[in-house]
C-alpha cells in the first residue's frame, strides 16, 4: 500500500485469504485508514498498526451469518458508544442470498455520460 501524497510506502506483504482457494473479493479503507479486505469466504479483515501491523477480524460469516445469508461489504467505520468509549469496528453490507451473492450493481461497470 503507497501512501501517493507522502510517496512512501505503508505497508508491504501478504493480504490474508481464507484457505482452501479464496480470493480476494472486496478492498477498501475506513475514514481512519485501515487497510480492509474481504475474500470469497466471506472473512472481513482489517490492518491495524497494533502489535506492528496486524489483520483483525472484523466479520466471519461462519460465526455470524446464517447459511441463507451472504453478506456484501460497502463499508467498514469505526464508531463510539454513548459514553465516548471507541467500538469495534463495524460493518455496514448488502444482505445477499447464496443464489445471488453480489447485489446487482456490482456487475456492471459505472456510466459517465459525455
């Protein structure tokens, strides 16, 4: 990950996918700037510069989903309770079915007219 306003690089290894020939699925970063992944299981991580650098995981669906469930990510946030206190992290995703695991706009590339 390069950081292009400071040309230096952030962070440089491996993004962690799911065993048994996941793929990378969904990228994206929070307004914090966490680096997010999620793969083709489902596993929705985060890199946190905690303990050096290290991926938590904010979403897995075999925990959390139930089996008519496949879940989308659109966005990941950090957030604060009433009291003031930081949260986890929270995922904000389009509730999918098995038969139809991407909502209908992710096919399609964007427009712009001229």
């Amino acid at each position: 990950v390069y950081d292009v306003s400071s040309c230096t690089a952030q962070f440089q290894g491996p993004c962690p996918i799911s065993p048994g020939g996941s793929t990378l699925s969904w990228l994206s970063f929070t307004e914090e700037g966490l680096l997010v992944t999620a793969d083709s299981k489902g596993l929705v991580r985060a890199r946190t510069n905690d303990f050096g650098g290290s991926w938590l995981t904010v979403f897995d669906p075999a925990v959390e989903a139930k089996s008519s469930e496949v879940f989308w990510p659109v966005y990941v946030s950090k957030s604060q309770n009433p009291s003031g206190a930081e949260c986890p992290l929270n995922l904000f995703c389009v509730v999918c079915t098995p038969q139809a695991p991407h909502p209908e706009s992710a096919h399609h590339r964007p427009h712009i007219p001229r």
